[in-house]
C-alpha cells in the first residue's frame, strides 16, 4: 500500500526527493505550509521533512511498528490513527496522546539507542530526543476505546 501511494504521489508531481534510511523510504515533497508525515509499511510519505528530524523519527517508529504487526498494521494502526488524528483536527482529543503514536516513539528511541546512539548525542553532532514527542503512555477515554493490540503488547 505503501509503495502503490508513494507512487501515485511521484506520478502526480507531488514528490520532490526520495532519500533511503535504515530500512525506511522517505517519500517528500517541499511546498509552502506545515510539516506532515503518513507511514504505510517502510514508506514514509512527507511534506517537509528532512532524514533525522523529530517528525522523521517518529515516522521511522510507525515503519518498525508496521513490521511488528505485518498485514494487521493497517486494521490495528492505521484505523485507530485516522480516527484519532481526526478527532485532533475536531479538537475533541490529542492524537499525540495515542497509544500508537507514544509507541512508535518509543520504538524510534530504542531503535536509535540501540543502532545509531551518536543521532542523539548533542556532542557528537546529533539531536536529543525531543519531548514534544512522549516516551510514556496516556490512558484516557480514547486508550480505552482503541486499546493496544496483542501485538502491540509484544512492544509495549
């Protein structure tokens, strides 16, 4: 799905680089507006971002999440995400607040304590973990209507 999306946006002229990274296709356009980020498998599907930012790390956990989940990514992330990103833009809840979103998180900064340590170390040229992106969970009334899937325990 990912591959069939990213070129539909290459085939549209919606695309203005392609960069590779750790398993990961960063799919990116660079337009006028904000920065925005849509993972369907190993594609990372953008506007305005840059390898190695905040939102491209975050982004980089939802590949690892798609990985964990395979076929049911879509079912168990995908559809919860939609609806919880929508409910954001209504101002009823913070899709940031998800427990997907939290987990593709922390699943980046194990990832990249684990494979890439120096990204993060300020001293060695690399960016600290941001906190405007959570390590720790919130459970509230969407956490309980949306809850994990047993797949996610596995890395929760």
């Amino acid at each position: 799905m990912g591959n069939l999306y990213s070129h539909f946006r290459n085939g549209t002229r919606q695309v203005d680089n392609v960069e590779y990274w750790h398993g990961a296709t960063l799919v990116n356009s660079k337009k006028q507006g904000d920065e925005w980020g849509l993972t369907l498998g190993p594609y990372i599907n953008s506007q305005n971002m840059i390898v190695g930012d905040d939102m491209f790390r975050h982004e980089y956990g939802h590949t690892l999440q798609s990985k964990l989940h395979g076929p049911l990514y879509i079912s168990h992330v995908g559809v919860p995400n939609f609806i919880g990103a929508t409910l954001d833009q209504l101002g009823l809840h913070s899709h940031d607040n998800e427990w997907s979103e939290i987990q593709a998180n922390k699943m980046s900064y194990k990832y990249l304590m684990k494979r890439d340590p120096e990204s993060l170390n300020e001293k060695l040229g690399g960016q600290p973990w941001s906190d405007e992106y959570r390590l720790t969970y919130v459970v509230d009334w969407y956490f309980a209507m949306f809850p994990p899937s047993y797949l996610s325990l596995l890395n929760f």
